[in-house]
C-alpha cells in the first residue's frame, strides 16, 4: 500500500526493504533465545544466521530472475533493485538449505537442532516479509469481489492499480504467522531433532500450495501448463517432509 515508508531528500527508505530488516532482527532474538535454551552457542547461531541471510538474497533473487529474464534483459541494473521486490522463497530457502549444512559441517554444529532453531525465525521472519510484499505491492493477487478484497492506488506499487485483488500477500503473512505459532507451541513438545524443521517444510508447502492459487502476478511458464514454480516444488517438499520425520522419527 505505501512501498515508500520515508524520504530523506534523495534517500528513499522502502518498506519492503524495512520489513525484511525487521523480519530479520526478529529471526535473529528468536534464535539467540531458543540457541540459550537447547544449550546452544548463541554466538556461532549470530553467525550462522548473517551466512543465511546474504545466501537467502542471492538465492531468492537468482530464483527470481531464471522465472522472468525478460525483466533484466531489458535493464541489468534490476538486478540488484530488490527493495521493487522479486524474493522467490523457494530459492532463497534451498541457496541458504546449501550454506547453512556447509556451516553446521564446518563449525561441528548439530545438524537437527539448529536447523529447529532456523525454523522458528523463518516462520516469523517470513511474516514481517509477506508484510513487506504487502507494501510494495509485489506477490499480488487475482482480481475479485470479496469483501476482504483490497485496491491498490499508489502509482509507485508493484500491484495493478485502482483492482480489486485477493490480498495474497496477507494470506502468506497469516499462514506463516500461524506456522509459527504451532511451532511455537509444539517446540516443548517435538520428540527429535529434526521434527520442528520439516513440520515448518510440510505446513509451508500445503499452505503456499494453495495461495498460489489466488496470486495474480507473473511467476513463470506453468509446469505441465498447470502448476507453478512454487507449486511444483511443494509438491516435491510434501513427501520429503513425510519420509525424514519418519527417518528421524525411527532414529530418534
């Protein structure tokens, strides 16, 4: 709705970017608090994290520009504009999967429980980020006339303007908020390590499943001219999830 948030002169703050920054920090508290309660080093967590996130960036945006090169043909320069947004999840989540194991092997880190830690803040994090979108305008929904409907009329957002449009973007912020809270609830609970992880897996990937049904924004050629790029890949995450809880499940 307001993807600048404050201009200083020539310096433009945007909200998106300010969201992910909060996202961020949040992600950060959580996992320095939970890293004290397992035992953990909160530090070498500190650590990890700032690897995550330089890995989670790179990731998303590459993700971002395979699905729509045309975009950055035209103007290489957009590469680097992600305050406009373009964050693929998906890629961002696999470049940090990748970075964070390399770390955990490095550092000697018990691979299941930090990777408990990380969910958590993803899932909060995530949250303050979809908000981001919100702002910006960018992961935008269908055109519709439900009540909760919203209408853009910035000029400078990413959603076409003066349409009624699913907010698919809160739909996100609510499925990860409510992620978030089951796992908060249940991180007392888990009976291995490994099992908050791939909860979040499976819980993300039905949930963003079918908000893609609603979003209205170009995300690629459809798989088999049906699924998206998010969809496809869910629907690979759904049984991986299933079959580590139960591997972990076993040794545990």
């Amino acid at each position: 709705m307001h993807p600048v948030l404050l201009k200083l002169g020539p310096l433009s703050i945007h909200t998106y970017g300010f969201f992910i920054a909060m996202g961020f920090i949040a992600g950060i508290l959580l996992a320095k608090r939970e890293a004290r309660r397992l035992g953990e080093d909160p530090e070498r967590i500190m650590d990890l994290s700032f690897y995550l996130l330089i890995a989670a960036i790179v990731g998303s945006r590459m993700l971002y520009i395979f699905i729509n090169p045309e975009i950055f043909v035209s103007d290489i320069l957009e590469t680097f504009r992600i305050w406009n947004g373009g964050l693929v999840f998906y890629g961002g989540f696999i470049a940090a999967l990748i970075i964070g194991l390399i770390y955990l092997k490095i550092k000697k880190m018990p691979l299941w429980r930090t990777t408990d830690i990380a969910a958590l803040s993803l899932a909060l994090g995530q949250f303050f980020g979809r908000l981001g979108c919100f702002s910006a305008g960018c992961c935008y929904g269908k055109a519709c006339d439900l009540p909760w409907a919203v209408t853009f009329t910035n000029p400078d957002t990413l959603a076409p303007i003066g349409i009624p449009l699913h907010p698919t973007q809160l739909y996100q912020a609510l499925g990860n908020l409510s992620i978030f809270a089951f796992l908060w609830f249940f991180r007392t609970r888990k009976k291995f390590d490994g099992q908050l992880f791939w909860m979040y897996v499976l819980l993300y990937a039905i949930i963003r499943f079918f908000i893609e049904i609603f979003r209205g924004d170009f995300r690629g050629e459809p798989i088999f001219g049906v699924l998206s790029v998010a969809q496809a890949i869910g629907i690979i995450m759904v049984p991986a999830a299933v079959i580590m809880m139960t591997i972990l499940r076993k040794k545990g």
